[in-house]
C-alpha cells in the first residue's frame, strides 16, 4: 500500500501550519516554500481541507489559513480523509461483498489486506498533529528493518 502525494502532502502542510501559525494566518506561499509543494497543488488540497472544517481561511492583508481546531484535537487519519485519499490496501471496493475476482469472488488474501487497512487507520486514528509537530511519534518501528537484515544475514 502506498498513500498518494495527496494524503502526504496533505499532512505535510498541515503540520507546517501548525507548526508556523502562533495563532495568526499563515499562507499557502510560505507552506508552498517551505515544504517545496506547488502553490496550485496547495489551493486544491486547503479547498478540501477547509471543506473538511479542518482549516479556516482568512482574507485580506495578512491572511492566509488557521487550524479550525486545536492540534491534539485534530487526527492524522482526519486529514488524509478530507482530501478523499482512501485508505484501502485491498482491491475490492470498499465495504462491498463482492470481491476483485472476475467471478466477484475474493482473493485469499482478502482478510489479511483488509485487517491492514483497518490497523493504517486505527494507528493514523491514534495520531494527532501534536504528535507530529512535537515529535512524538517515534517509536521503535525501525528496529524491525534492522532485524530483518540481521536474521537474513545469518
């Protein structure tokens, strides 16, 4: 499963605005610059995302965007899906019975992708943007990579 430029860049700009408000707007040319995203790109996703209720903007002199709720309060999994990224890592559409085979029946492997999906979910549900812009969310995940190498070396 790979999350598309959408969803990243969703919660790229999201964590820059964060990062960078102080309580005053920010605008999409300064996160465009920061986090090397076009400016075009941004206007699409910040439309969703304020349709979302997760930004506000604001006009004028100065303006740009703020958080519509505060930090700890907003999910990494809330951002992902105002942009209308999925998060599927099966075939088949969601919520549907019938399956990607030609004869609607599922794959083998259907359950095990589909419980993937629920965990990406579950664990970008867990996430606030607190968390990112804080650091927080370190753990110690790349010490599977590591052990993989280790044990195919052996």
């Amino acid at each position: 499963m790979k999350l598309s430029t959408k969803g990243r860049y969703a919660v790229m700009a999201m964590v820059d605005l964060a990062s960078h408000s102080n309580g005053q707007p920010v605008s999409l040319a300064d996160i465009a610059e920061r986090q090397e995203i076009s400016l075009s790109y941004l206007e699409q996703l910040f439309g969703k995302l304020r349709k979302g209720g997760l930004v506000k903007s604001v006009r004028g002199p100065g303006g740009g965007y703020l958080l519509a709720r505060s930090a700890p309060q907003m999910r990494i999994s809330d951002i992902i899906l105002a942009v209308d990224e999925p998060i599927q890592t099966t075939r088949c559409a969601p919520g549907t019975p019938a399956g990607c085979h030609n004869n609607k029946g599922r794959c083998l492997t259907h359950d095990l992708w589909e419980e993937l999906g629920n965990q990406i979910y579950l664990y970008l549900s867990s996430v606030s943007l607190s968390d990112v812009c804080e650091r927080r969310i370190l753990g110690s995940s790349g010490m599977f990579h590591g052990a993989a190498g280790a044990v195919a070396a052996q």
